[in-house]
C-alpha cells in the first residue's frame, strides 16, 4: 500500500551555484544575496532573498489569485519574525490577525471575514511576526513587483497587549542566531523552490510529503483551507485558530507526512547537494567553515 503514497521525484539539476532561479517561463525569479549570508555585525537590515512578481492577474480573475511560483499559500514562521522591503511596485500582504490585532502597522489597511489586506508602496518595511499566518501578492495587475525579505529572532515576543510595529526591526540586531536563521531559510528556499523548477520541468506534481519535510527543517507550518473556511465562517474561532490550532496542525503535518513518512519511510532528505551545498555558493569560505553559524551540512 505504501508503494502508491511513494512521491515521484524528477531527476534533479545542479543548480546550488546559483544566486537566481527563474520560474514560471521566466515571469518570476528569485535572486539570492549570498553575501548576507553569516554577516552577524551590519548598521543596516540585511535581506536574504529578492523576488521578482510579475503583475497581478487582471479581471475577472479574482486579483488574489496566485499567478506566480513566488506567492506562497498562507502558512506561519513558527520561529522568526519576517521583514519585507518593498523595492518597487505595490505588495498586497494577506494576515489572519485576531491573536495578533495592533501588532501590525495600521497604514494602507482593511479588513473583511477576519482577513486583514495592506498594501506597502514601494520602500516600505513589514515585518510579520513571529507565528502570524500570512502571504503575500502582486497588488498592481499593470506592474511587476519587486521585493526583498529576510528573517529574525522574534522582536518583541508577540503578545495579547497590542504592540505597534517596530520602526527598527530585529533585523538590524548584530546576532549569531540572526546569522543562523538566514542560513536555515536559504537552505529552504533553494531546496523548496529548485525542487519546485525541477519537477516543472518534468511535469512532474510536486510531492506534498517532500514540501512537508523540508517546511519540517525550516519551521514554517502549511495552514489547511479548511481551517480557513472555518476561520472566515466562525469568528468566535478565530484567535484559537490562530494562536493553537493552526500551529499545532501544521506541526503535526510536518512530523508525520515529512519526517515519518518522508524521511524514515521513503528516505527522502531535507536537503540536497544538487540543490544546496555550501561550496558552491558566494558565501565566504571563513563563514562557511563555522558550524557554530552556519550550522548543520546538507543530506549527502
């Protein structure tokens, strides 16, 4: 029986010498700022990732509608804050925020069945705390954006007292585990988002139990659509939708579909060489020779 849940993987290009992928037939692309990568002492917030949207889908697709590799389903960063910096053209960021009301900045805002929308003009920060389901898209369907984002400890540690956000994010604090964090995540991101380019390639579906597994590595939890039907139809649910169950659910997805299954019973691995390996990328050799930093390898 097992056999049939087996996932399919496509033969995987040496890609992890790259510093940007491109996807969706070149519409879409994310380049890499490797050189951020273990700089644990910098005056100003260092972003680990740009990402290139090409313009929203125009009427009568519904404007929120993905139309790029880069616009992620809502999920929560179990462990870090998220600090974006918008470079040109307009973001539309998408939050389920009743356990989190006050925490987010109040400018350019809506809110309508518990989904709050804001829109960030071009050099503007946002920064999603830590455990804050959200996503985020293209808000022009005339313009591309372009946007910049990295990670950090959580700062301040979210709360029921509202909390403006802060002008000067964690980002800016000089932290070995800042330097670790950005390490972790551009592991996940060339692994999640080459896997992503490979099986395109070979038409080939994506495998729900590898995504598990390596989301497992990142701490980053999937939110289901049931529970987002079940937080817009039920208000009085939603702040333990959000601070317990969604949480807790995309835990347990990611230990049991991506561990168990993926990684004890089908041997997949959180990361690949073809996909990351420290050797091959532009971070510098005397960070990459410190574990304390950089932390664990890649799987063989």
């Amino acid at each position: 029986m097992l056999k049939y849940l087996a996932p399919r993987f496509p033969p995987r290009t040496v890609a992890s010498h790259l510093t940007t992928i491109t996807l969706d037939n070149g519409r879409s692309k994310l380049i890499f700022n490797d050189s951020q990568i273990g700089h644990v002492a910098k005056a100003k917030p260092s972003y680990l990732v740009t990402n290139h949207l090409p313009p929203a889908p125009p009427p009568p697709t519904h404007p929120d509608t993905p139309n790029s590799s880069l616009c992620p389903p809502f999920h929560i960063h179990l462990k870090e804050d998220e600090t974006f910096h918008v470079l040109s053209g307009q973001a539309k960021f998408l939050f389920l925020d009743q356990y989190h009301r006050g925490f987010i900045a109040s400018k350019n805002t809506s809110t309508k069945n518990g989904i709050t929308t804001q829109i960030a003009q071009p050099d503007t920060t946002v920064t999603i705390p830590k455990g804050q389901i959200h996503t985020f898209r293209n808000a022009s369907t005339t313009d591309p954006l372009i946007i910049e984002f990295g990670f950090s400890p959580p700062y301040p540690p979210p709360s029921n007292t509202p909390t403006p956000t802060p002008t000067c994010t964690s980002l800016t604090r000089p932290n070995t585990q800042k330097a670790q964090i950005h390490a972790k995540m551009h592991r996940f991101f060339r692994n999640t988002q080459l896997y992503r380019s490979d099986c395109t390639t070979n038409q080939i579906p994506r495998s729900l139990i590898q995504v598990l597994l390596f989301n497992h590595d990142a701490d980053v939890a999937l939110v289901p659509n049931f529970l987002l039907g079940l937080h817009r139809r039920y208000p009085v649910l939603r702040g333990v939708i959000e601070q317990f169950i969604a949480p807790g659910m995309g835990r347990v997805m990611n230990v049991f579909g991506g561990v168990v299954l993926g990684k004890w019973v089908f041997g997949l691995r959180g990361s690949y060489k073809e996909y990351y390996n420290l050797e091959q990328t532009h971070i510098s050799p005397k960070v990459r020779s410190n574990p304390g930093v950089l932390g664990d390898k890649p799987d063989k």
